[in-house]
C-alpha cells in the first residue's frame, strides 16, 4: 500500500513539474490557434516574423526585468533607461557625428551604469525595496531624456546603427537571432557559473545566502546593471526599427517586461524562473498584441487587456506560492 501511495506521489508531482514547465508554451499555441481562427492574416510568414521583431524589444526587456525578479526585486527604470539610452545614442551619433561603433559603445555603457547605479541606491543607501530607488531614477532618466533632446525626436539612423534592429537573414529578422543568442548566453549564465547560482540563492533566502558566505550586495549590483545593459540593447533595437530615437521611446515598457516573466513563470517571490519561460511569455506579450492590432482593438483596450493579464499572472503565481508552502 505505502509503495502505491509513494508511485501516486511521485507520480502527481511529476505531472504538476511538466505542467509548470509547458504551461506557458501551451498558453502560446493555444492563443495562436485562437488568432488563427478570427483572422486570416495571423499565420501568414509576413506576419509571424512581426510578431518576432515585435517581441525582440519585450524580449530583452524582460530579460533585464528577470534577473531583478529572480531575486526578489523590481526595476521600474528600464523604459527610462531605453529612452536615455537611445538619447545618447541619437545624438552622439546624428549631432555630434561620432562613430557608429563608439556611440553604441557609449549607449550600452550609459544603460549597464544607470543599472549600477539602481543597485548602489538599493545597496549602499540602503533604500527599503527596489521598487523605490527604481521609481526615482525612472523618473530622473525620463526627464533628462527629454531635456537632452528638447523633446524633440532624432532620425536618420546610419546603417551600421539600424542594422540589428531593421535587417533579414532571409525572412527572419536579425534582431531576434540576436535574442535567441542572447537567451542562450543567459540560460548559460544562470545555471553554469556560480553568479547565476547566486542570484537564485539570494532569492530565494537573502538572509541564508549572506550566512552562506554570498556578497549579496555585489549580486544585486551585478543583476541591476544586467537589467539596464538589456534595456539599452532593446534601445539599439528599437532604434533600427523605426530609425529614430524619441524621448517617450520604451514609455510603460516595464509593463509589458513585467508581464512575460511572470507569464513565463518567474515568481514575484524570487528564486524560481527560467530564460525560456521568459521567452515564451514575450511571446505571448508579443501574440497578444499582435493579434489586438489584427483585431482593430484600441490602444487605450489594449492597455486595459495588458493590465487585466498582469493581475492574472500575479494571481497565479501566488496560488503557486501557497501550494508550494502546503507541500512542504
């Protein structure tokens, strides 16, 4: 009898394991089907890889946002740190005339800094919870985005600028290779070397990875720089796509970075979530959205679905929470 109860067990946990694995794959295929259904320009080739070079700039933001998820935290600064960004980069390049290469170099320098200086507000000040000093600098970075470009929008991106952003590799946008290389690096990151353990232990239980010896500080400062740096590359991206930088770009964009890692399985509470699950649930961001615009849904409804869905998600990772809790 105990063995048929240990099989049942075993059994049961093995289901809900693959379950909270493909759950948010299978909500993309089913989503799609949905769409394929009510339009017939959904499945067309012209139309997936848009929702590819669509979810491309999600994508690297909710990477970035991921890291700072993973352990427990939150940065709201990532639109501000992509429209900053894409200021230095606009005119550095188009003003100023400096070279392409440098002024990419700069650009993703300014985003990697305004991560570490989240961090050092978080660490050093000692600021209650991320969610703070990231509000602060979203609005700092906001507001000297359009001082620097006196609200007013820079075009007429050079080409080695826009290349990521706005070039093919047959019909397969360059910017989402880009993203797949670079889930690639981070799944390797997060499970290969011993920083990528850290952050998950310092999730998970902060007070036992400083007892354990961990430089949670120094964790930290590393996961926020990560989280800016991605958001300057979706910045570069954005960039190519429409060949311009605006001082509203990446507005409510942490939103949506938001969204595809909780979606994907990322907990609120730290310590748990995967690179793909991220990717799966950017997708969906990107579905979504996509299949709202095919739909003549407006921006303002979108608006209210990508709230209605965050609250959703939430929702569902504190029920996973509790079962978690009632299991052990």
């Amino acid at each position: 009898m105990g063995n048929v109860k240990e099989l049942y067990l075993s059994t049961k946990g093995a289901i809900k394991k693959v379950t909270n694995s493909t759950g948010p794959l299978l909500a993309l295929v089913l989503i799609s089907f949905i769409l394929a259904l009510v339009s017939d320009r959904f499945l067309s080739v012209r139309n997936i890889m848009n929702v590819f070079r669509q979810s491309s700039i999600n994508g690297f933001v909710a990477l970035g946002m991921m890291f700072a998820i993973l352990t427990a935290g939150i940065d709201l600064s990532v639109g501000s740190s992509l429209a900053f960004s894409g200021a230095v980069l606009g005119i550095t390049v188009v003003k100023w005339g400096l070279n392409p290469i440098l002024a990419i170099i700069l650009s993703l320098s300014i985003g990697t800094s305004i991560g570490i200086i989240n961090g050092l507000l978080l660490t050093k000040l000692r600021l209650p919870h991320p969610f703070i000093s990231t509000m602060g600098t979203m609005n700092v970075f906001r507001g000297l985005t359009l001082i620097a470009m006196a609200a007013t929008p820079i075009s007429n991106m050079p080409s080695s600028v826009r290349f990521i952003g706005a070039s093919f590799i047959g019909p397969i946008p360059i910017s989402f290779i880009s993203l797949i290389l670079m889930y690639i690096g981070a799944h390797f990151f997060l499970n290969n070397t011993r920083t990528g353990r850290y952050i998950y232990a310092v999730g998970g239980n902060k007070n036992a990875a400083e007892l354990s010896g961990i430089n949670v500080d120094k964790i930290l400062i590393i996961v926020y720089a990560l989280s800016g740096f991605m958001a300057s590359i979706a910045s570069l991206v954005l960039a190519g796509r429409v060949n311009a930088v605006y001082p509203l770009a990446g507005d409510g964009y942490e939103m949506d970075a938001i969204a595809a890692c909780i979606i994907g399985g990322t907990s609120f509470f730290g310590g748990k979530g995967t690179v793909w699950g991220t990717l799966v649930g950017a997708l969906i961001m990107g579905v979504i959205r996509n299949g709202l615009n095919l739909l003549n849904v407006s921006s303002s409804l979108q608006t209210v679905s990508i709230g209605i869905i965050i609250i959703i998600a939430v929702y569902i990772d504190v029920l996973r929470q509790q079962q978690l809790k009632k299991v052990k």
